[in-house]
C-alpha cells in the first residue's frame, strides 16, 4: 500500500466528504491536507479491519468534525472575549454556503437545508451526509459509522425528524 496511491485515489472522495462538512472550499482543502496528514502518520499501524475507503470515510468524518468544533470554540472565545458575551446568549450563525456548481436560483434553498443540517448532533448530521449527500448505502454508512444497520436506520429516522423540524422553523 503506497500513499501516492492512496491519495490519488481517495483525495477527490475526502475532499467532497469534507466539503459537505464545512461548505467552505478553504476548510475542506485544509482538511483535506490534515487528512492525508494523518494517513500518512497511521498508515503502518492500520490494521485492514476495515476497507482502505472506510478506513478514509472514518478518518474524514473525524477530522471534519473536530475541525468544526474547534472552529467554533475559536470564534466564539475571540468574540465573546471581545463582546463580553457569555455561552448562552451568543450563538454563532452558520457560515455562507459557496458550494460551487449550484445554481443562483437554488442557492437560497441549499443554504436553508446547509445551515439546518449543521444544527443537527453529530452523528445525525454525518448519516445524513453518508445517505442523502455522498448518497452510499445503509450497508456502506453502517460500517463507516462502525454501527449495525438496524441502528443507522433509527439514527436516520431520528435526523429525518429533527431535520424536518428545523426546516418548519426556518420556513
């Protein structure tokens, strides 16, 4: 296993997986790297339980979601150091949706459904990302989210919910 073959082959997949995380193409890039970074720093200790792609998938989903949760937590120590605002009063809104190749007229709605799917915990958010975006499996997300597939459907049933419930909110 050569890591030239597994970033030719995989940085397309982590890139967009990423990008669905972030919806910034800065972030997804940076990710991206730090990904590959990781990879390159594991590669010896992975272990084949798992397929190289999911190995990636899990690997992806890890690093988007902690780069998510430390972006926030720096924005909101900047601005409440500098506003005096404490944790319960500032909320930090979801950033603009730039997502190339969607067209102007949809853009508004995407941007709802983004910013809807972003409050969603992260596990709901990742099934949603897993089935409706990277559009894999029930089978394919269960073993990316180490899960059985009985459970990724409840989990889906539960995002779904939630997820319709924000969209109502939104309006």
């Amino acid at each position: 296993m050569i890591f030239d073959d597994i970033y030719s082959e995989h940085r397309t997949m982590v890139f967009n997986l990423a990008l669905q995380y972030v919806q910034n193409i800065e972030d997804a890039e940076e990710i991206t790297q730090d990904v590959f970074v990781k990879v390159f720093n594991n590669l010896l200790a992975y272990k084949k339980q798992a397929s190289i792609k999911t190995w990636m998938y899990r690997i992806t989903i890890n690093q988007s979601l902690d780069f998510i949760k430390f972006k926030n937590a720096r924005k909101r120590n900047i601005l409440s150091s500098i506003f005096s605002f404490n944790d319960e009063t500032f909320k930090i809104e979801p950033s603009n949706f730039n997502h190339p190749g969607i067209i102007l007229e949809q853009k508004e709605a995407y941007q709802k459904i983004f910013e809807a799917i972003n409050q969603l915990p992260n596990n709901q958010k990742t099934v949603i990302i897993l089935l409706k975006i990277e559009d894999k499996s029930q089978a394919e997300a269960a073993e990316i989210m180490d899960m059985n597939v009985k459970a990724l459907e409840s989990l889906f049933q539960r995002a779904k919910k939630k997820l319709e419930i924000l969209l109502i909110q939104k309006g």
